[in-house]
C-alpha cells in the first residue's frame, strides 16, 4: 500500500504543478482535475493501509 500512496502523491504534485501553473486554458483544467482524483486516492490508500495494518 506505501507504494501506491508515493505513486499517487507524486503524480498529485505532477498534475498540480501542471495545472496550476498557467500553460493552457484546457491542460489547467485537466491538471487541477488529476490533482485532486490523485489526492483522493493518496489518502484512500493511506486509509486501506492503516485499516490491514492494525487487524
């Protein structure tokens, strides 16, 4: 589980710094959008891992 919590929080800083740095109108939108599904999934595994660690 650790290492898909790393995967998705870099590929949240990724996408943040893609989308929230002004390239384009579109690649911003896409960037800010990959960011937050990214840190929704960061923290789901984080949970699911803490969840198989203390049964």
């Amino acid at each position: 589980m650790t290492h898909w919590t790393i995967t998705f929080i870099v590929l949240a800083i990724i996408a943040g710094i893609l989308g929230f740095g002004e390239i384009g109108n579109d690649s911003s939108f896409i960037g800010q959008a990959f960011f937050v599904v990214f840190l929704i999934l960061t923290f789901i595994t984080m949970v699911i891992g803490k969840l198989k660690i203390s049964r």
